[in-house]
C-alpha cells in the first residue's frame, strides 16, 4: 500500500468518527453534513478515492445548473464564442427548452458536442399537482434521484394578479422544528441551483408568470447558501425569468453566519427570520437551533446585517395556542424590536397529523396584534391557505412522511 492510500484511510477514518461522535451528540441538527451540504461522508469517502460521486457528476453536467458565467466559461472551453452561453441561458430559464437540441442558434456541432461530452438539461418530474379550493396550488415534484420536494403558488389580489411561489431548497431538513412536517422528515440532501430554479420555470410554464419567490418551502437556505445565492442570481437575471431581488425573499430560522454572510451579499433581496417567540426557554421547546443561536446573538447578528444593508427585517411568528400566544408574549416582542427596523408576521397555526401544537384562536391572535400595533410594530396576519392540500406554513412533507421516512 503507497503512503498516499494510507494517508487517505487515515483521513477518511478520524472524519468518519468525528461525524458519528457529532451526530451522536445532536441526532438531528449539527453534524458535519450541516457544515458541507451533500452527504458529506459518501461525498468525502469517494473523493478521497480519486472519484466524483453520482450526484456531484449530475450536477456538474445540468446546464440548468449553471450560471451566465458558468456558461460563458463551458462555452468557450469548447471553442465558441461567448455570446452562445446567453442563448443557452435563456432558452433553458426564459423559453423552456428541456434538450440541447432545441437551443436552435447553436449550431447542430455545437450542440452534438456538448451532448457527447454528457450535458444535459434537468426537468422537474411532476408526481402530483394539489389544487385547493381558495386557489393555492402544491407541486409535489421527483427529483433525478428520487428524492421529493414541494413547491406551493399562492394566488392572490383580483383575479390572478399576484402570483407568490414558495419554494424548497432541501430535500427535508436538517433543523428539526417541532412545529413543522418537513423537520420530521429524514434529510436527504441541498437541491442544486438548477433544481431550486428549476421549481420556478416549471410553475411559471404551467401557471404563468411568477411575481414573487419565497423561499420558505422544503429546507433552510442558509444550510444551503451556496445554492441559494447562485438560485437568486439566475432567477433574477434578466436573461432568465427576471424576477426582481425586491421579489425575493429568503426566509431562515436564524442560522447566524448565513445571516452574516447575507449582510455581505450587497442583495436587495429581503431577509425574513422564523422567530416564533421573544424567549430563548420557548423558542428552544420548538426550534432545535435555539440552543445554538440563543435570541441575543440571533439580535446581534441581525443589527449587524441591518447596519451593513440598511434593510427591514420580516419576524415571522407562528400563533400556537397556549405557547406563544398570551398579552406578556406581545409585550416581549415589542420589547426584543425595540431599535430594529422591523416588520412582523403573525402565521395562523397549520396543525399537521402528530403534532402536539394547536392555533390560536383568532380573538388571541387579534388581541396580540392589537398590543403590537398599539406599540408601533407594523404587523400582519397570515391566515390559513391550502389547507386542505396540506400546502400551508409548516405543512410541506405531512401528506408523504410515513411514506417516505
Ligand atoms: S420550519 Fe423551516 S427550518 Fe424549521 S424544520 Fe421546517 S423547513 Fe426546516
């Protein structure tokens, strides 16, 4: 055996008892998957053998998964002239094309050539499309390797007038909210940037144009910054689906480097954090990452994103009955606020099959948002949508978790 195979054993073993000893330590949240994305471990164990493993070779030949940039640069590795990556970019995001051969302005050697060397174009495999009587629509989609994702439009305003898609950028995930189906469900991997706007230009395809993405579906996208950020910088492009970064929002449960890193991303995309309750006892009852992000370094990081951006923060607060919910909880809010360029979002409860919270009744909800307005605190309220297609908040993955888990 070469010194260098031993080397790769020896490496390959501390990494895999580091990883068990953390996933040891905390069962669901904070193993070494966190810190990588992927399956790590399978990821690794093949690197360290000299080979790519499936997943990443997939994601290496999707020309959906691959920015303006990207495909300037494959372009002219394969002797052409930059200006074709933009037909391909936009015949992939803004035309809809699903092979290589329907990218017309490339030339049929072009295109044969990009084919022999095993590019592709990802498609989004509809398994079942939910329609709910007040209008909202869920996409449960299959991915290349089967793993499931869903993706709900919200039709809102006069007829058809606002269209505002949440999406996933996880298959399950990785921070197990007690509230929330997908946190029950078994993490299976980060989506790729093209899978994340592949969500995007399906819908688009099959309803009509998107005005707003949303990313509070399936996932935490600061578990999976980088193909987040990439997402955003395609979905946004004008060559693509051209949704304004003022029609964007990213949604985290307060992962604080990602919202360090967001802060630096010069973004005019908005940023919403999962709040839930104004006290770290409550909070970790129902969210797994409170431990580690306890409210006042949550607050600080946020202050920190706000003094670089200068941009309103959205606190999203699910109404359960009897946690979140009483005079003193409203109080404590305004009181955490205080200072910060804020708006709040008050969420109706979605109970799902097994889960021990109730809603709020509305009179509850209503008097709590009384006392937040009556403090200044500029304050929605969410009520239920897609309810009986289980497409509301913190709903996605209850229809198929026995299923699948
Ligand atoms: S609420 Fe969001 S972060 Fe929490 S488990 Fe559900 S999907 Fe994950």
């Amino acid at each position: 055996m070469t010194n260098k195979a031993i080397a790769r054993i020896i490496v390959v073993s501390i990494i895999l008892i580091l990883h068990l000893q953390s996933k040891v330590q905390n069962e669901r949240a904070y193993t070494l998957d966190y810190a990588f994305g992927v399956d790590f471990v399978s990821i690794l164990l093949a690197l360290s053998f000299g080979k790519k493993p499936a997943i990443l070779r997939a994601m290496d030949m999707d020309l959906k998964n691959k920015t303006l940039k990207e495909l300037e640069e494959l372009v002219m590795g394969f002797g052409g002239k930059k200006y074709l990556a933009r037909y391909i970019f936009s015949f992939i995001h803004s035309q809809d094309a699903v092979e290589i051969e329907n990218i017309s302005p490339l030339s049929k050697d072009f295109r044969q050539k990009l084919i022999e060397a095993g590019y592709y174009i990802s498609t989004m495999g509809l398994v079942e499309k939910f329609v709910d009587p007040d209008g909202t629509v869920k996409f449960l989609f299959e991915l290349g390797d089967g793993v499931r994702i869903e993706t709900v439009l919200m039709v809102t305003g006069a007829p058809q007038s606002r269209k505002t898609l949440c999406i996933s950028c996880q298959g399950g995930c990785r921070m197990g909210c007690a509230f929330c189906a997908t946190g029950k469900l078994k993490y299976k991997r980060n989506l790729t940037a093209g899978e994340i706007v592949g969500q995007v230009n399906y819908v688009a395809a099959d309803c009509g144009a998107v005005n707003n993405v949303v990313y509070m579906g399936m996932g935490e996208p600061m578990d999976n910054y980088d193909e987040v950020m990439r997402s955003i910088e395609m979905i946004n492009h004008h060559a693509g689906k051209n949704i304004g970064q003022r029609h964007i929002t990213i949604s985290t449960c307060g992962v604080i480097e990602g919202i360090d890193r967001f802060g630096d991303e010069k973004l005019q995309v908005h940023l919403a954090i999962s709040l839930h309750s104004s006290r770290d006892q409550v909070r970790s009852k129902i969210m797994a990452v409170a431990g580690k992000y306890p409210l006042r370094e949550l607050l600080c990081s946020i202050k920190g994103y706000q003094k670089k951006t200068k941009r309103r923060v959205m606190f999203e607060y699910c109404m359960i009955k009897g946690l979140n919910d009483s005079d003193s909880d409203a109080k404590a809010l305004v009181t955490l606020l205080k200072g910060l360029n804020a708006n709040v979002n008050l969420i109706e409860y979605n109970p799902h099959d097994g889960c021990e919270f109730q809603p709020s009744s509305r009179n509850r909800i209503q008097s709590f948002l009384d006392i937040l307005m009556t403090n200044g605190v500029e304050t929605t309220v969410r009520y239920k949508r897609g309810q009986t297609i289980k497409a509301a908040c913190g709903q996605l993955g209850a229809t198929w978790i026995d299923k699948c888990d």
